[in-house]
C-alpha cells in the first residue's frame, strides 16, 4: 500500500493526529518537515507504521498504542511518553525524558538520550545506543532499560522493580540502586534486546546490571535515629 | 501555519557563524529563531549581534584603524523623543572625544566614540538620564523593547543585519516586571551579552555581595545578577569559562545561559537542567535554541549534529 503523505508545512499537530488515527491497520504515512514539531503520531491505537522525516520536537509518539514510529532525526523532550504498546524508534539523539512513564512498547533511540530517560518507567522497554544523561530510570518500577554507551550520575535513584543494563561506564549510581551479578538468564535477556535495537556495540555478556537494593521499600523508623 | 502550542517560559537563541559567507543573512536568520520563540515568551525581547567592519564615514577622524579598535559603539535608547546629533554634540563636548551616529530606529541609535566606557557612560548619565544603554562594544549592538519578537525585528530592520554571531531572548516574566529595562540580553561589560532561561533562588544574596564590591545593578532582574556576576570576575581577569563556572558554583536554580564575548559563544546548564536547551551544529556553524523548531530553518539543520548540552557542562565555541 502506498504510503499516506502529510506535511506539517500544511497541517498543524491536530490535523496531522486525527488523519493518522484515521488510517486501517496495515497502512504507511510518512510525516513530512517536522521541523521540531510537537505532540506528532501522540495517541494513536492502529497498527500503522508511520516515517517522520526529519528532526521533531516534544512527545513524539507519546500514549501510543500499537503504531510503529521511526523519526529519521532528532526528538525533544519526553519521546514515548506514556507509551502502552507499539514501538517509537529515533535515528539520532533524544532529548530529557525519553519514554517517560512507559507502560509497554519498545523504545529505541539508536544517538543519545539526554537526563531523566526512562523516569518512572512503568513496563516498558527502552534501548539507547549511546549515552544517557543523569538521573536516567529515577524512580522506574518495571520494565527494562539497555544502555549501549554510558550513563549519567544518580543511574536508577530509587528504583522499583525495573531492570536497568549498562554497556558502558556508569558516574554515578542512585540512592538504592545496586549493582547485581550478571546471570545467564540476564545475558539472554541483553542477547535479544541488543538485537531488538539493532545494537552490534553490546556485547551482552559484558554489561552491567542495575536494579534495586530494596532499602527505601520500607520506611525505617529508627534509621539515623532522628525519629 | 496552523498551529496550537501552550506557552512555556521564556525562549533564547543564538548563532554562530563559523563559514564567513552567511555573515550577510546574520539578521535575517537570527529574526526568524526568535519569531519561532514567540510562544515561549510573548512579552518582550532583546538580540544582541556581532559584527566585525564598521568602518567610519568618509571624513571623520575616527577612519584609521586603530582609532576603530579604540572606539566604542554603545547602544543607546530613549524613552522621550531625542535628537541624536543634538545629544552626541553634547557628549563629545563633555568628553573631548568625537561622537558619530548611526541611527536604529525613533528612540534608538547606535553611538561611537573613543572616549573610553567610564566617561562615555558618566556623561550620558550627566546629560541625558532617561537614554539607557542596553549595550555596547567594539563588536556588539544591542536592542531590546517590549512587544511581540517579530514586530521588534521588524522595527529595528534586525532582518538586515550583517555579522558573525548573535543572541536573542523572548521574555515571559517571572522574576520582575515587564519593562525594556528588564529584558534580555543583559550586556553589562564591553561585547559581553547574557540571556537567560530559567529562574534564580538565591540572586538577592549574590546581588548584595557584588553591591559591596562596588558592582551595582541597575535592575531588580535575577538575570542580571548572573551577568554582573561573570563581568565582575572576567573584570578581575577570569576567562569566560572561569566566568560560568563561578555561576555554577555561586548561583542558585534554574537555568540554560547562553554568553557571549567578543570571540566567544558559551551555554551552560544547572546540575537538574530541567530547563531546556538543544544545540545544532554542522560545519557553518553553531546554533542554540530553547526548542528545535527555533533551529529548523537554519541551512543545512537537517545534516547538522543535534544535540542537547549536558548539565554543569560549559559547551564554548570560539572564533
């Protein structure tokens, strides 16, 4: 099928959203001269496969439900927002937030993702090929980050039950974030989400995992003895 | 275009032309980042733009070169209606030093003269009180009112400017009132410009410190402050890096600054950098604005390298 052609040079956000969530399942649109256009493919639940072509701006393909999006550029802030199903892949860097609050879904930015990637990540996946900035996976508590590159200081700052594997170097980790011994179950696991990115970089048994040391779960009355 | 977007706080902008040939389009698309900007910050906005020739008009006494580098151009502005040949006469009587004008618009000019910043700045305090200066420099014009950022441009023929880089703000007030004095670019030292997004916490204290150093502010802006702040060292012989570290380590709260001297383009970021900044650069140059679509039409954006500076990080540019 031939794919749908919309412009943001002619259409504003809204016009450009209600002619996606119009499409059948099945079908292709290809975004043109984003231009760093906010809130483009934000809540659609159709399986629909949709190029944007060119540098975005906030909450691309945020509250998504089923479509696959590619931007062929940069995102801003809080790509994936929400997502709860369905895939949002960036060709270039990220800016801060990238999947925030994801419930589900794959996000994939093959560049860098800026501070506060993955924060309150809810059940989602998120790949990132290059670095992320600090306070990545604050407060994530479930789903599954891959680092390919490094990541900022406080990695994981009062983490639930998310999983977060590095590939490269970590500044800092988080209050109640722990390293934990690399299983086979978790070299199987960074296997297939390496490969799911598209990331020949990581080599899985050599990553770094990061989960919660459970400290903060319960509050400690007599902690430091102040109460 | 159609479009829908809430308003967000303040937006800045800033270009540095690396490949001399876009020099000329310099105003032109410095106008069109800031009009992009407008629904950050509709109240008011200022662009300060750098240029390297201004040669003297035919005649006057100022044409050799190193009188050129000895002049300063201060960009001046009046709140009552004013003759500039009237006022520059007078300042070159007082001074001793010639006074040629270049005229930007009713209530702004751009004035030259060799007498030295101190004596220049005294003597149209001493003449004039109600002309303030936004800016001045052997490089840097500065201009600023209140009002949309398009109608701005427009009325000072910013989309004509030649130069090699320049900064721009628009303002949504959070800190202080919506005045031409309160906004961006703060340029409180020769060819050194500041524009701000975000809030500073703790401006009073460091306001009072540098008052009992002798530097005085001449508004109650937050943003201010951080200018005088980097002015007062560079003054005592800091770098402009040294100068942004200084606010790091000094200034409390949210920003992404964008700085800029003589030679130099610099952007920096509070250790949370919750307020936003992207970068774009390709070969020609280096291009900072709040959001991405500021940038998108930049020739060549599309290949550029975009990215967004890291928190406590100096990203700086020279020439």
């Amino acid at each position: 099928m031939e794919p749908v052609i919309l412009s943001c040079a002619d259409l504003s956000a809204r016009q450009i959203n209600a002619a996606l969530a119009a499409l059948p399942d099945g079908a292709c649109a290809r975004v043109l001269e984003p231009r760093g256009r906010h809130n483009l493919a934000v809540g659609l639940s159709n399986r629909v496969r949709i190029d944007i072509e060119g540098n975005a701006g906030y909450y691309i393909g945020g509250l998504g439900q089923g479509p696959d999006v590619v931007v062929s550029g940069f995102v801003g802030w809080s790509v994936g927002e929400n997502l709860l199903a369905g895939s949002v892949r960036v060709k270039g860097n990220a800016s801060e937030c990238a999947g925030a609050s994801s419930h589900g879904g794959t996000i994939v930015i093959e560049g860098d993702a800026s501070s506060r990637a993955g924060i309150s990540l809810k059940g989602g996946t998120i790949l990132v090929g290059g670095n992320v900035g600090h306070m990545s996976g604050f407060m994530a508590q479930a789903g599954v980050m891959l680092i390919g590159g490094d990541a900022g200081d406080a990695l994981g700052d009062s983490l639930y039950e998310a999983v977060i594997y590095v590939a490269g170097k970590i500044a800092s980790l988080g209050s109640d974030a722990r390293v934990e011994e690399l299983t086979d179950a978790d070299v199987r696991a960074v296997k297939a989400l390496a490969e799911l990115g598209g990331f020949d970089h990581v080599q899985p048994e050599n990553v770094t995992r990061v989960a919660s040391a459970r400290g903060l779960y319960n509050f400690d009355a007599l902690k430091d003895q102040k109460y | 275009m159609p479009e829908e977007r809430e308003p967000r706080m303040c937006g800045i902008i800033g270009l540095h032309l690396k490949n001399p040939s876009l020099r000329p389009r310099l105003g032109e698309l410095l106008t069109q980042m800031l009009e992009a900007m407008t629904t950050r910050g509709p109240d008011s906005a200022g662009i300060a733009v750098y240029a390297d020739h201004h040669p003297a008009p035919a005649g006057n006494e100022l044409g050799n070169e190193q009188s050129q580098e000895q002049e300063l151009r201060y960009s001046l502005r009046s709140d009552e209606l004013i003759d500039w040949d009237l006022l520059a006469k007078r300042i070159a009587a007082e001074t001793g030093h010639d006074v040629r004008v270049e005229p930007l618009a009713a209530d702004s000019a751009v004035v030259g003269s060799a007498a030295g910043e101190a004596s220049f700045l005294a003597a149209v305090h001493r003449i004039a009180p109600h002309v303030s200066v936004p800016g001045y420099g052997r490089a840097m014009v500065v201009v600023k009112d209140v009002g949309a950022p398009a109608a701005i441009c427009a009325r000072y023929g910013i989309p004509g400017w030649g130069g090699y880089q320049g900064i721009g703000h628009t303002r949504m007030a959070t800190e202080s009132a919506v005045t031409t004095a309160h906004s961006h670019p703060f340029a409180p030292a020769a060819d050194l410009a500041l524009v701000h997004n975000g809030s500073f916490s703790n401006y009073a204290t460091i306001r009072r410190q540098l008052a009992r150093k002798g530097t005085h502010c001449d508004t109650d802006n937050d943003s201010e402050v951080a200018a005088r702040l980097i002015a007062s060292r560079m003054a005592e012989g800091a770098d402009l890096e040294d100068g942004l570290r200084t606010v790091l380590k000094e200034m409390d709260g949210f920003f992404t600054l964008l700085v800029t001297t003589r030679t130099q383009f610099a952007v920096v970021r509070d250790s949370f950098a919750c307020k936003p900044a992207v970068i774009a650069e390709t070969a020609d140059y280096v291009a900072m604005a709040s959001e991405y679509h500021a940038l998108a039409g930049l020739p060549g954006v599309t290949d550029a390298r975009v990215f967004e500076p890291m928190p406590e990080e100096i990203h700086l540019w020279s020439r």
